[in-house]
C-alpha cells in the first residue's frame, strides 16, 4: 500500500522534430503550470512541480477533485483562458485580477487506491485514469488524452489555432519521477521561450525595460530588452519581484558589447550605465519575431514571470518559431 504524496513529476525533453512513429501518441502542449494533485486521509492536495502549494491560488480545482479516489497521484496542468478561448499564460499570470477561466487537465495516474502505477506502461496508466478517476470528476477539471491524428495534421492545426505545442510521448513509457530522459518530448509551434532576468533600465516609478538572456553552459548571455507587453499593474508586480535581488555586478557573460548594433539591441558600456543588475533568479516568458544575426532579438514582447522554471535550464531555443504581435 503506497500513500499518496507529493512525486516530481516525469521531465520533458525540447526537440525541433517530434517522432513519428507508431509506438508514439500526442497531446497538446499546454500553457500553464505543471501541477500535481492527490488526496490522501479523504483530503487533496495541489501543488506545483517544485511542490508549492498551489490549493490556495486554485481552491475551485481542490474542490472539483474532491471525488478523485483516495490514495491516489494524479499529474496534469493549471491552464487559463483568453477571450478567445485559447490557453494563455498571461491570463493565468492575472488570475484573480481578472475573470480568466481556469482548468485543471489531467495527463497521467500515478498512484491510484494505494496501488503505485509508474512502472506500468503510459498506455496502461492511461486506460485506469480513463476508466477510474476521469468518471468521477467534473469542471474545472478535464481530460488531456492522446489526439487522434497524424503528426503533420496536428502540427498545422496547432498552428492555425495559434496554440503553442505539442508533446509525443512514448506509449510503452513508464513515469519517471523528475527525470528528462527523452520517453517524453515537447516541440514548440507557436508563443515566446523562456529567458532570465538579469537587469532592467530605469523608468519614471518602476522600470522602463527588461534585460534578459539565457545561459550557455555556466554563463548567461545577453539577447535583449524590452519595453513591451507590461500594464501599469503588471508592471508593477514584476517590479516587486526584483526587491532583494539588486546586484552591482553584471550578471551576463557578454557584456558589454562594442557597438549598439543595427536594431538599437546592442549594450555598450556607456549604455550599461543606465542598467540597473539583478541575481539571475527570475525568468520571464517573452514572445519576439526574429533571431538577428548578431544573436539578439527584434520586437520582443513580455508574455509573463514563470515561477514554474529554474533559471540554469533556460537554454536558446533554436527550434521557437516566430511570433505574430
């Protein structure tokens, strides 16, 4: 008899080209926070993938998991909704402060009455959520399944949806706690990658600008700043989340640059004079256009903070595909 706990939940690796063969199946790649519930001595617990309690954010999704069988492990994603009905992390980003849907998916049982399932194939796992816990259970929670379609099907209509991926997981696969093993991989269609703070430029009350990067190796390296994407309130919020993390020391490995560049994106050092530096602990989701051929980015544009993500996993996504602003 296992008694249900927190489990870290099973990594996805990044890849520019998903398998296609048959022994593969696809979901949807979601815009949310990973999460894992389970209920254990009649109660439920949710919490994210570093295990922060996410039952107070989200208490409608603690209740409407309220029936789910005791004993058990379930791992799924906290999703918001734009107007438009499309996941969107900027909503999630402001929920409470807006009326922004929120819905719990379920992905995968990993215990289930008692009984430890990660050894079972995914299909096998997949059957007993179908069959067991997804019956029971009603708004906001809903079901993430595998999609039935081909792979360049899925990826155009991803696409043309606007949504921002897909994942293609191994059918055969059994779940392996907090590991990146490549049974699970994700691609990017569409949104912005995740890059670190690691400064911003003054503005009139709070900041006017960003600085960001992503590491390679143990160094972080500089890409760009941007203005764009901020309310007043959001503005704000992000603003305070840099108490405590000022730095007199440049964070980034590439700096300062010898020219200001064609596009303006360039830090010399007289233009680091009106930086101000932060400890590499926060990272931001940002959408852009375009790589330029000095390695930094045109029309860059703040989608949100991610909590979710560590700083030292941000890598240059080669495979994120241009956004539409």
């Amino acid at each position: 008899m296992t008694q249900a706990q927190f489990i870290p939940p099973m990594l996805l690796l990044k890849t520019e080209q998903l398998p296609g063969e048959a022994h593969w199946f696809y979901q949807l790649k979601l815009d949310g926070y990973r999460a894992i519930a389970f209920k254990t001595a009649g109660k439920v617990h949710l919490r994210s993938r570093n295990d922060k309690d996410f039952g107070s954010r989200y208490p409608l999704v603690v209740n409407a998991l309220a029936k789910m069988p005791d004993e058990t492990v379930v791992d799924g994603e906290v999703v918001a909704f734009d107007a438009e009905g499309r996941p969107s992390f900027n909503a999630l980003q402001n929920y409470g402060s807006a009326a922004a849907p929120v819905v719990y998916f379920i992905f995968d049982v990993m215990v289930l009455r008692g009984v430890d399932l990660r050894r079972l194939p995914l299909e096998e796992r997949v059957k007993r959520l179908e069959k067991t816990i997804l019956p029971k259970l009603s708004e906001p929670v809903r079901y993430s399944g595998p999609l039935n379609a081909s792979l360049r099907v899925l990826i155009d209509s991803v696409k043309a949806q606007g949504l921002e991926g897909l994942v293609a997981k191994r059918r055969d696969s059994v779940y392996e706690s907090g590991l990146r093993s490549g049974a699970w991989q994700k691609m990017r269609v569409n949104r912005g990658p995740e890059f670190v703070i690691g400064g911003y430029t003054l503005g009139t009350r709070t900041f006017d600008a960003l600085i960001f990067g992503f590491y390679k190796g143990n160094d972080l390296i500089y890409v760009a700043r941007t203005r764009n994407g901020f309310t007043p309130a959001s503005r704000l919020a992000v603003f305070k989340k840099f108490a405590g993390l000022e730095t007199a020391e440049c964070p980034f490995a590439n700096l300062p640059e010898p020219r200001g560049g064609r596009w303006g994106q360039g830090l010399t050092a007289e233009k680091m004079k009106e930086c101000v530096w932060l400890k590499p602990r926060l990272v931001a989701q940002i959408e852009f256009l375009e790589w330029t051929a000095g390695n930094h980015l045109r029309h860059t544009k703040f989608v949100g903070l991610r909590h979710d993500k560590n700083p030292r996993d941000v890598k240059r996504e080669l495979e994120a595909a241009p956004c539409s602003h």
